[in-house]
C-alpha cells in the first residue's frame, strides 16, 4: 500500500493557505489597520478626514493627536475616552490621528474592534503582544446596558492590570455618547454625594483612562466654519442661508451634519466627494 502521508500534507497545506486567518496567522505588519471579530481582517487604505478639517474641536485634537504620536513613537501614552455629543467627530479624530502618525513614520496601527467581538479581546492582546508593532485598539459607541455588570469589569481589568489586561505596545480608545460609558439615572446624576459613585465600579469606568475628553454640540459660528473648511477643500459654493436651513432641519450642528450638508452640495454639481 503507497504512502499516503505526503498527498494528505499537501492538501493539509492547501487548505490553510485558502482559510482565513485565524489567531496566530496574521501578518500585523501588512496594513494600517484592521477590523476584529475573533479573527482580523486587514483594511488596506485607513480613511480618515484631514486634521485640517476637523474643526470646532481644537483642543480635543491636539490631545488626541499628541497622544497618538506618543503611541507612535514607542513613547508613554494613555488609554482614551471619548465622550460626548454625536457627530461631532470622534471616531473620525481616532482615524485622522493615526493616518497622521503613519505619515510621520510611526509604526502603529488602528485596530477596531466589532461589538460582537469584545468578549474575544484577551486573545487579541496576546496575539498584539508578540509583536514591535504599536497598536490603538478601538472601540467605537461603546455603551452597557443597566444590569451588565460583566462587559464593565471586564473594560476595567483590560485598563487595570489585571491577567489579560493589553500589553504595553497596546492602548484602547473608546468612543461613547456617556461619559460613565453606562446609564444613570435622573436621580443619582441630582444628588451630588451620591454613596454608589464609591462602590459600583461600572460608573468610574471613565478614571481608568488615561484621557477622557469630551466633545460638545458645536455653536452655530462653529457649524459654519466646518462647512466652510469642507466647502473649501472640495472647490463647492455654498450659501451660510442654507447651511443653517439644512441643520434647522435635521435639529443639530454637528460635523456630521455639516458633512451631510457638503455631501449634498457636492451631489448637487455633479461632484465626487
């Protein structure tokens, strides 16, 4: 009977080249960024906005920028949280950040993290960790419901040392639109000496960063400025009238808004954004 080993080896081979990359298999060095769900996919073009562009959060980018280019450059750097209002920019900074870093030479890269996937960070950590790479791990509009006690631990040990908490060539970045990441309730947000603030950890969650910043609804001078940037950038006319309508309309000044309006001034005379 003939030796079947060396046929069998060879299929083996063939289907692991033809699977997709599981834990172990992947080449952290060959994209500028990746999305997680338990396995990674590489993201060949990281898209992110110019920093030029992201205006009406001056001080919120210049944080977010510095702390990127730390990371970067192999240097300390801290876990962040960013908070606030919606539109107004923050997975879009997180992105123009380490766009920005990576031209500077910077070896590190994003890495966002799908919802589904959270339970599955440890083994993420422990592939990040065998690497030179920095890496930002994000994970955008993060938020627990009421009685998940486990997700917030869990945030907390990865942050806090705990035995599968990031190695030190990782930090995450979370974007939430609560600052305690968890909801509260109208009562305890009235009483200003409030005794579970002492014992229910899920709402400090946001002192286990090293950064937590917040982002606001943009005054009107700020909406139009955003406008104006992109309306720049882009060779579009535009009518201060009709940015306020537009956003009248929609019941916010955001960035986001402000993009959208851009969005349909652009469609309007036969343009590609």
């Amino acid at each position: 009977m003939s030796d079947q080993g060396e046929p069998l080896a060879r299929i083996a081979a063939a289907l692991e080249r033809m699977a997709p990359g599981g834990p172990g298999l992947t080449d952290w060095d060959a994209a500028p960024a990746y999305v997680w769900h338990g396995t990674a996919r590489p993201v060949t073009t990281l898209s992110a906005p110019p920093l030029a562009l992201l205006q009406g959060i001056d001080p919120q980018k210049q944080a977010v920028v510095d702390n990127v280019a730390r990371l970067a450059a192999g240097h300390a750097a801290h876990d962040m949280l960013l908070w606030g209002s919606r539109g107004m920019g923050k997975s879009a900074l997180l992105r123009a950040a380490v766009l920005a870093a990576q031209q500077q030479g910077g070896r590190v890269a994003l890495i966002q993290v799908a919802p589904e996937a959270l339970a599955s960070l440890s083994e993420l950590f422990g592939e990040l960790g065998q690497q030179e790479r920095r890496f930002l791990v994000f994970i955008d509009d993060l938020g627990f419901e009421e009685h998940d006690s486990a997700g917030p631990r869990a945030l907390r040990s990865w942050l806090e040392g705990g035995i599968d908490a990031r190695p030190a060539n990782v930090r995450i970045a979370v974007t939430s639109n609560r600052r305690a990441i968890v909801p509260r309730h109208l009562s305890e947000q009235d009483d200003p000496i409030n005794p579970r603030d002492a014992v229910d950890d899920r709402l400090a969650l946001a002192d286990r960063f090293g950064l937590s910043i917040g982002f606001h609804n943009c005054s009107q001078d700020d909406y139009l400025a955003i406008v104006g940037g992109y309306c720049a950038e882009y060779g579009l006319d535009w009518d201060h009238g009709a940015a306020l309508e537009w956003s009248k309309r929609r019941g916010a000044r955001s960035g986001r808004v402000a993009w959208q309006f851009v969005t349909e001034l652009a469609g309007r005379a036969g343009k590609n954004l």
